[in-house]
C-alpha cells in the first residue's frame, strides 16, 4: 500500500499520464479540465491509495484538527473561542495540536489526519513547505488562521500585519519618540516578517533608523525572555525612548525591565503592545497595543473550514480584517 508521505503531485501525474499543471488545475479549480483526464487524474489517486480519493468527497466524521504553533500565547485564547463558537454552532467538534516545530509539521499531520478521519484542519501556524501543504490538500479542507502563505488556493483570514506594524511606528514618531526599540518574534514566523518590514519601512519613511542594538527576536512568546532583553536595552548608554512589541506580553515585560531600572513609562520610556489581550488593562500603567480581531479570525475561518467541508466547490477565500490603534497610558500624551 502507498504511503501519503512518497505521493506527490508529480507522481499523480506521472500515474495519470497527463500534466503537472493539469493536476494542479483540478485540485485548486484555478482552471478547465475535460471529464476524461479529470477521470484518469481520480483513478490515478485512487491507484496511489489516497485517504481521500476523490477531491469532491464529504467526510462525515463532523470533527475539525486545529493546529496551533504553541498553547502558551495568550492570543490564541480568543482565537480558540471564535473557533469554537461557529464549529458548535454547525454540529462540529474541534480537536487541538500543539505543532512546536511547524516547519516539519505537515508531515505528522498525515497520519493525524489519515488515522482519526478528520473533515478538516484549521492551521494556526506557519507554513513553511508549500509543496507538503499542496499534496495535504489533496485530500483535505485546508484553511489558515492568523497567518497565511503565498498560495492563492488555500483559503486564510488574517490581518495585514505590514500596515498594523506602520501604524504602531507612525504613533510612536507622532508622540515625539524617535529612538524606537523593537521586539519581535522569530522571523520563521510570517506575521514576524511582515511586521519587521512594516517597522522598517515607518522609520525609512520618516528619516529615521532601527538601531540593531536595539531590536531583539525571541524565540515564544516568553515574558522573562522579553524582560532580559529590554533591561539589556534599557542599560545602554543611549537607549531607547520607546518599545514597539509584536506581543502585549513583551510589551508587559518592558514595563517591568523599566521599573527595576528605576524608569519610569511613559515619560521616559514609551511602550506599545499588540494583540489588545487581557493583559493590556492589567498593566500598570496600562497598555497602548494594535487591537487584531482574534475571536473573528477563529469566527471566520471555522465557517470557511466547514463551508468547504460540505461544499468542496464552495469558493476560496482570503479575508484580511482590520486593526485598531488603541492608546492608554503607556505610551502617554501626544508631544506637540
């Protein structure tokens, strides 16, 4: 018997005796394909023993795998809920995975998915082999959450996590604060990515420069990582007058790497946060941050998920949501 890890597109279509580009036309309906060579591309998945043998099949188990990068970061907790109150809503239930190491995370899910017969997988994560995710979807309803990949066939809902980024910067600049700091995540991660670009290009635009003393990349979302690394900054001779954090809990953690240097937040050093979690209001003083939609994001892409595990002809989707600036005391009063 076949395995799903040897079977590829190249071997659908070296089986089939038809092109690569006509397996991909079938598989993400970006295109015609006549009756006859859809019917020679589903024998021939079904000669390699595909779990899912025919693209427009309908599991019926009513049970969703949502992979998350790790069960630590408090924003996934709204996106849990949003997930949950749409997949309860339609009579699914909805099974979590840790996927610590996404990069070769694909690859287990084919046994998670072949084992348990699941109707879909929700990725909270990541993707980093394009073409894994290509032959997943083969047989499965994909859907990405939060984040998303440079592939026009796999449906996602997300923010624009770039223009978040700028907007975080350009409030920092109107508030008089040019020495920006910046902590981020590890740039496996795409959001990380797009939001470092989104720094980079507010500060290039307004004449100013990220100091690479002054940027730091931590691995989780870890609050004693994040308050080493603001007290290394915070220590420097010429250091920082503001924080930009791609978390509210590293953000949390510059206001306690201040406060044991005896600095105080706003007036000498500003600190902005994102993801507007129930940290941000916990703080003291409490937290500037870029609001994201979470629970929505859960919302949205589970009725996706299950739109296209009952109708696997139902359209793809790439939904960006907006984000909002939302300003407390952190960061204090604009500077004329």
């Amino acid at each position: 018997m076949s395995s799903y890890k040897k079977i590829t597109i190249s071997q659908i279509a070296e089986t089939a005796q038809v092109s690569v580009a006509t397996v991909s036309r079938l598989i993400n309906k970006t295109g015609y394909v006549k009756p006859e060579t859809r019917k020679k591309i589903l024998d021939a998945m079904d000669e390699l023993d595909f779990n899912q043998k025919n693209p427009d099949s309908i599991r019926n188990t009513n049970s969703i795998l949502v992979c998350l990068p790790d069960f630590h970061n408090p924003f996934n907790g709204d996106v849990i809920d949003g997930i949950q109150s749409v997949a309860l809503s339609r009579g699914y239930q909805t099974f979590y995975y840790e996927a610590k190491d996404f990069k070769n995370a694909l690859s287990d899910y084919e046994s998670i998915l072949k084992k348990h017969q699941f109707s879909g997988i929700l990725l909270v994560h990541n993707v980093v082999d394009l073409e894994l995710l290509d032959d997943l979807r083969l047989r499965f309803p994909v859907v990405m959450c939060s984040e998303h990949c440079d592939r026009s066939n796999v449906s996602f809902v997300s923010i624009d996590d770039n223009i978040a980024a700028q907007n975080a910067i350009n409030y920092l600049i109107t508030i008089g604060r040019t020495k920006i700091a910046f902590i981020n995540s590890m740039l496996k991660n795409n959001y990380a990515k797009h939001r470092e670009k989104g720094v980079l290009h507010a500060l290039k635009h307004a004449g100013l420069t990220l100091n690479l003393d002054w940027i730091a990349h931590i691995a989780d979302i870890n609050f004693d990582m994040a308050v080493s690394a603001a007290v290394s900054m915070l220590s420097m001779e010429e250091r920082p007058d503001a924080f930009f954090c791609v978390s509210d809990v590293y953000a949390a953690a510059v206001i306690k790497a201040a406060h044991s240097l005896n600095l105080r937040v706003p007036e000498d050093v500003a600190v902005m946060g994102f993801d507007n979690i129930s940290l941000a209001t916990m703080t003291v003083p409490s937290l500037t941050t870029i609001r994201q939609p979470s629970f929505q994001i859960g919302q949205q892409s589970c009725d996706i998920l299950i739109n296209q595990i009952e109708n696997p002809s139902s359209a793809i989707k790439h939904v960006i949501l907006d984000t909002e600036l939302v300003i407390r005391d952190s960061t204090g009063s604009r500077i004329n």
